[in-house]
C-alpha cells in the first residue's frame, strides 16, 4: 500500500531489524493521525475567524455608503462584489455552501457556515493582483482597513498554506513529509489570529498544539 510505504520507508531510516522498523511505521502512522487532529483544531479555529471577518466585513461594506445595499451580501451584493458572488455562467456563492435544508431554507448565516475554507481563501486577492481586480478593490475598501500588521499578500499567502495543510489533515494525507510546512501552519495560524483579533492572536500563541505535537515525533 502507498501510504504504508511511505511509513516504512522513513522507519527504515531510523530502525535496525525487521521488528524495529515494523514498531517505528507503527508508531508514525498513529502519529501521523495524532498531527492531523492537532492541525485540524488548529487550522479549524482560523477558519472560523476568516469566516466571520470576511462576513462581517462585506455585510459593513455592502449595506454602508454610497451603496447602501442590504447586510445579505451573499443575496443581493452590491458591485464589485457581484463579480464574486453572481459571476456569470457559474454558479452563485450561495449554491456552493453545504447547507441542511431539510427543515426550512438556509438564510444568510446557514450560507456562510456552509462555505468551505477554500472558498472563504478564494475571495482574497491573489499576489500579482492589479488595482482593478474586483477582489483588490474589496481588500482596500472592506477588508485591508481592518487587518492589523499583514499586507495584502502576506494574509492572502498565510491563508493559502492553512487551508491547504487542513485539507492534507483532513484527508489523512502523510504529514510526516511536512514537517516545516507543520512550523509553518502553526505560525502562520497566529499570525493570521492576530491579524483579524489580537486577542485571539495571544491565545493561539499560547495554545501551542502543533508544537507540542512535533516534540512527540517518533523517528528523532
């Protein structure tokens, strides 16, 4: 199996006989899960802060003047943002969140919970962005005033590496073959926390789950 190759290769590494390397792709495959429950928390956390700034950023931007528009940015937004939500020939933002509908229809905030961290990453401008771009404008006019410390790229870049290092977690991807990017998910995570909510920054500084998750790294 490839995924279990990829443990035995590394324990051979580190390991003498056959049983000694056996034990250690053991020990890094439950370790392997152990860091993917580590990052989901910590990656997750972010999520839900990217979530709610985007959110309550555009609901400030759309309904205040001179657009005046209504707080449900997802529904009826106001330009440039109807070029993210309504783009043409594709589908509206609002179709693409997993909502249970079972009950009664989704409103504004069953939308947002059901968007997924790519999409929320998605909607900030990408590096080589120009002034023009629909999603530069937002940054300058709903989103960058209210980001403490990071510029444009930096936030849009720290975001892309969370989001992508929870979904390798998610997946159960081996993050054994990570483990700078690791370091860098846990500082990134902050840097982000503090970015949108200094407070949250200093707790997810103190909350040092990733960290102490590498310390137990079997193969040393």
């Amino acid at each position: 199996m490839p995924r279990r190759s990829t443990y035995l290769n590394l324990a051979k590494q580190h390991g003498d006989t056959g049983t000694d390397i056996d034990i250690l792709a053991a020990h890094l495959y439950v370790w392997n899960g152990f860091m993917a429950s580590v990052v989901d928390r910590t990656t997750g956390e972010v999520e839900v802060l990217l979530r709610n700034f985007i959110d309550s950023r555009f609901r400030e931007w759309n309904s205040s003047p001179p657009r005046n528009g209504s707080p449900d940015w997802l529904e009826h937004p106001e330009a440039p943002l109807t070029q993210l939500v309504l783009p043409e020939g594709r589908s509206r933002l609002a179709d693409l969140a997993h909502c249970d509908s079972s009950f009664s229809p989704p409103n504004h905030d069953d939308y947002v919970a059901g968007l997924t961290f790519g999409i929320w990453v998605h909607l900030l401008p990408k590096p080589h962005a120009g002034n023009k771009n629909p999603r530069v404008v937002l940054w300058n006019e709903a989103l960058g005033p209210h980001v403490h410390k990071l510029n444009r790229v930096e936030f849009q870049q720290y975001a892309m590496l969370v989001k992508d290092m929870r979904n390798r977690a998610t997946h159960r991807r081996p993050l054994i073959k990570d483990i700078p990017k690791l370091e860098k998910t846990h500082q990134f995570s902050i840097e982000l926390a503090k970015a949108i909510n200094p407070k949250m920054g200093v707790w997810m500084r103190s909350e040092r789950w990733i960290p102490e998750a590498l310390k137990q790294f079997p193969a040393k």
